[in-house]
C-alpha cells in the first residue's frame, strides 16, 4: 500500500515539475524569443526610426528636385546658374568680396 501511494506522489512531483518547466519555458519565449514582446517594442522602435530617416529623405528629394526643376529648359533660374557656375569654375565677379 505505501509503495503505490509513493509512486503517486513521486508521479505527481514529476508532472507538476513537467508543467512548471513548460509554463517557464513559455513564458521566457513568450518575452525573449524571436516574435516575443521585447522583439515587439525593439521592431516597432526601429520602424519609428526608419520612418522619420523616410521623411528626411521626402524632404531631401524634394528640395533637389526644386533645384534641378529651376536649372532646366523649361524653367532657368539664373541666379541659381550663375551661383552654380561660379561655384563650379572657382570664380567670383570683380564686385564680389570672397570670405572664407
């Protein structure tokens, strides 16, 4: 009779032991694995990240395709050419004082 009631109670220690690790194991990836919660905030925080370099970029491209618009055919700036030119050349007008 105590030797059943033993192996009773040593097969109940063995599967609460079994559950307890499971719900550790879980839990743990739960939190830490590769689609856990922590990964959750690090992808959102990286996605916040990209989309405010995303919106520097809108606004860099923006202002370079203004700047390409007034040096075309269509539509010539030409403060905007000669400051190119001069720029590109080294050069300055006679009237021109140069700072550096």
């Amino acid at each position: 009779m105590e030797t059943s009631s033993i192996k009773n109670g040593f097969t109940g220690l063995i599967v609460s032991l079994t559950l307890l690790a499971g719900i550790v194991f879980f839990s743990y990836a739960a939190l830490q694995g590769d689609y856990g919660l922590f990964r959750l905030f690090q992808v959102r925080a990286q996605k916040a990240g990209l989309e405010r370099e995303l919106d520097a970029l809108h606004e860099q491209h923006a202002a370079l395709e203004n700047r390409t618009r007034r040096l075309s055919t269509d539509y010539l700036d030409l403060d905007l050419l000669d400051e190119q030119a001069r720029k590109v050349l080294g050069m300055a007008r006679g009237d021109e004082i140069i700072i550096r």
